[in-house]
C-alpha cells in the first residue's frame, strides 16, 4: 500500500508541475530565440563586468562544492 501512495504523489507532483508550466506559459523561454538572447545578454554583462562575473562565478563554485561534502 505505501508503495502504491508514493507512485500516486509521484505522478500527482509530475502532473502538477505539467499543468503549471502550460497556465503560466513557460514554453516561452524554451524557444530557441529567448535562449540566444539570454545568452547574447550574459555576453554583454560579461564583458562590462568580467572580474565581477568571475567572482560571483567562483563564489557559487567554491559553495556548491562545500555544501556537496
């Protein structure tokens, strides 16, 4: 029985988080034109801010690998 609950909420998050993404739309940052223009934007901050980026870069590198101990 308590294998079949943990199926049941399983499926139930998998079908909540479906619905979810089509009532708020997300399917628009999936396309292949808003990901090249994040990506042309993070170049751009890149290069106006390259010390300030590789910081803040470092910073999360050096707290995942921390927090994965």
């Amino acid at each position: 029985m308590k294998l079949n609950l943990s199926k049941f909420i399983i499926v139930g998050v998998i079908v909540v988080l479906i619905v979810l993404f089509f009532v708020f739309d997300l399917k628009q940052y999936l396309s292949l034109e808003h990901i090249k223009a994040q990506q042309e934007a993070l170049n751009g901050y890149y290069q106006n801010n390259t010390l300030l980026s590789i910081a803040v870069y470092m910073f999360i590198y050096i707290a995942v690998t921390a927090l994965s101990l």
